[in-house]
C-alpha cells in the first residue's frame, strides 16, 4: 500500500464519518463475511467485478421486483470514491446495481481501496474518457438520500437511509 492509497483512505473515511456513513476496510478474503454481518435481510445486490470477491449467500442478485420491494439491503460495488468528498461512483448495470443502490432503505457499497482518488478533478480524469466513450450512466452519492425541501432535514427520501461501506485493502 502506498502512502498516497492510504492518504487518500484516510481523508475518504473522514469525510464518509461525517455523513455518517460507517466504513469496514478489510483484506479481499474476508469482503464476504463482512457483508454478512451488515446486511440486514432481505438483501439484494449486484454481483461484484472483482475475481477474489463475492457477495455472501444472503444476498439475492437477481430480485424479481417484490423482492426488491421487500429489501431492506441493497449491497453494489462502487467504481470510484472520491476522498475530499466522501462520495461513491455507482454505475448502472444490467443486472441491476441501480436499484439496489437506490430502493432499500441501508444501501452497502464494496469499493476497492486502489480506486480511491482525492479528489473530483482525478475522478473526471479517470473515468470521463470511458464515459465520455460508452455513454455509460453513474450517479455520484454521498451519504444518506437527505433532503430539506419542506423543511426540516429528512433521510432516506429518496433513496437509502444509511449507508455503509467495505473497503478492500
């Protein structure tokens, strides 16, 4: 690990505590028992793209939709972070990582440590040509959905109410 990885380790988890977003760093071997003692069941998700990790059993990866209606977690990988803001880059899938990011109400994202960048210029720098290519569709969260439209603070509005995240060493 480089101290530039871990730099950039250190300042994501202090922004993501800040939006109360609990983080779980661990080595790839245990990314599955992790999400095993997170998850709240039911559980759906997105198979994960990374060969040396898997989602556990409880986890269904292909939810009709009453199953993605009775989730309460909905676990996806991340494709980016970006550390001076506490953000996840989730990418829309065809087996279906958006809704299981959006519609339970504790969303868990699975973000490889090296793909951590510091900042929003290094994120445009490392995905906007790919993007810019394939046209691919992503949403950049941060935290909890919260929104003050009417008012007072609410979470979980429009999409999870708590977040948490493995990060793989």
């Amino acid at each position: 690990m480089t101290a530039a990885t871990t730099d950039a380790y250190e300042a994501f988890a202090a922004r993501a505590d800040e939006y109360d977003v609990a983080l779980h760093r661990v080595p790839a071997a245990d990314v599955a028992d992790t999400i095993a003692g997170i998850v709240d069941e039911p559980a759906v998700g997105a198979p994960l793209p990374w060969e040396d990790v898997a989602l556990p059993d409880g986890v269904t990866t292909d939810p009709t939709p009453a199953e993605l209606d009775a989730a309460v977690t909905g676990v996806t990988a991340a494709a980016l972070g970006v550390a001076d803001y506490g953000s996840v880059l989730l990418v829309e899938t065809p087996d279906g990582a958006e809704p299981a990011s959006l519609f339970p109400d504790l969303h868990v994202f699975v973000l490889r440590e090296a793909d951590l960048v510091p900042d929003m210029a290094a994120a445009f720098e490392r995905i906007g040509e790919r993007f810019r290519a394939d046209r691919e569709s992503a949403i950049l969260a941060t935290g909890p959905s919260a929104t003050a439209d009417m008012g007072e603070l609410v979470q979980g509005a429009h999409g999870p109410k708590a977040v948490e995240g493995v990060v793989i060493e």
